[in-house]
C-alpha cells in the first residue's frame, strides 16, 4: 500500500506570495492533519480534516487554510508569505482520527526569502 | 490540558550502549501512548503505540516502551544502541477532547550514537 504523499518536496517563494501544499494519505484514511515543523518551535498542529470537515484547528493566523477532497486529499494554503512561514510542513493520515496511529509524509520544505 | 514532557533535548551514548528516552505525560486518565522517530529530510515514522493491556510495549527496531501509570510515564529504550539509530525521537499522546482525539507531541530528543 503507498504510504503518503506530498507534493511537492521543496518550494522557495518570496515573502507576501500564496502557496498551495497537496497531501495524498494512505488508500481507506479518512482524516488527514498537518503540522508545521521548525527548529525553534518543534512541531506545531496546523489542522485536521476528516470526511472533508475541519474538526480541529491548531493556534494559526488565517493566513493558513486548508481543505479535505471527497477522495480524502488534502490541501493547505499559506497566503501573503512572511519570512517565519519557513518550515517543513508534514502531513499526516490515520485510519480513523481517533487514536489510530499517524501516518507522515515526508513533508514539503517551504523556504520564504 | 493534556501535555508531554520530553526531557533531554540532545541525548548522546556510545554504539552498543543502552539507550534511554524520556517522556512524561500530564492526565489522571491513562491516554493512548506513541513513539515516532525521524529520520533526517523525512518525516515521522511510528515506532510503537501503547493503548491498552500490556504495559510494555514491544516496537520496531529493536525499542520498547514501558507504561507507568503511577509515574505518568513512557520511556522508550533500546539494550544496545547502533549507529543507525541516530534521528530525533517524538512522544506523543492522542487523547479525548471535546469530543474529538487530538494528538501532542513533545518537543523531541535528538539521539546522538557515537562510534
């Protein structure tokens, strides 16, 4: 079974321009989230989605959003980039979204300058 | 609110060694346990996962993790420590909240293996 999938790998985008993260989980995962990832913060909890709803919501600005396709893809969106969106953002797919273990892509490494 | 303590930032052992993480977790009500490790330019791999019944929990690569309730604890070892067992290491919770599981994570240990 094909583990999960983010695309893409690496971004570099100048600061005030909008960004679109593509996550695919793992076939029959029905909730995906995202975390970001950085040095100084660790990983912070973006969002989850499940059957297409947002159920959870980390501690972000609104620049962030992010949406759940029928077939459980996931996207987020960072718009009017700054400098401290730099970060390795995870995505991350469970069976259930309960307590079912998450499964991690290996993230999208987005670099603001 | 639920919370993971990770102590150590940076653990270093020798190849060979025992191999000791820490996590401490803050609930009166015993949540569902995990460990993640990762791996560099990858992302988080589940390396065992405690939810109920016994309290020492067998994963991957050789690591377990015993369940105390009593000190609210997870500690994940490892008798002999290779060197490709160098990554940061996660402790995570998932537990009920307002209806819905939400994982935390700790801040991360960062296992040095040295030759």
């Amino acid at each position: 079974k094909a583990g999960v999938t983010q695309t893409p790998r690496y971004l570099i985008k100048t600061r005030g321009q909008q960004v679109t993260l593509s996550c695919s989980p793992i076939s029959g995962h029905r909730s995906v989230s995202w975390y970001q990832q950085t040095p100084g913060q660790g990983l912070q909890f973006l969002f989850e989605y499940f059957s297409e709803t947002q159920r959870n919501k980390g501690n972000f600005p609104g620049r962030f959003s992010g949406r759940q396709f029928s077939n459980s893809r996931s996207e987020m969106n960072v718009s009017t980039l700054e400098l401290g969106d730099s970060a390795l953002y995870l995505c991350a797919s469970s069976l259930r979204g309960d307590h079912s273990p998450l499964h991690f892509g290996n993230g999208t490494r987005l670099t603001v300058t | 609110a639920q919370s993971v303590t990770q102590l150590g930032s940076h653990v270093s052992v020798s190849e060979g060694a025992l191999v000791l993480l820490r996590c401490n977790y803050s609930s009166s009500v015993p949540p569902y346990l995990f460990w993640y490790v990762q791996y560099p330019n990858q992302g988080l791999q589940l390396l065992l996962k405690y939810t109920t019944g016994a309290t020492l929990v067998k994963g991957i690569n050789g690591f377990e993790a015993e369940f105390k309730k009593s000190e609210t604890s997870f500690h994940l070892t490892k008798p002999s420590a290779h060197m490709s067992d160098a990554a940061e290491y996660f402790c995570a919770v998932s537990d009920l909240d307002s209806g819905t599981y939400k994982y935390i994570f700790g801040t991360g240990t960062r296992l040095k293996v040295l030759a």
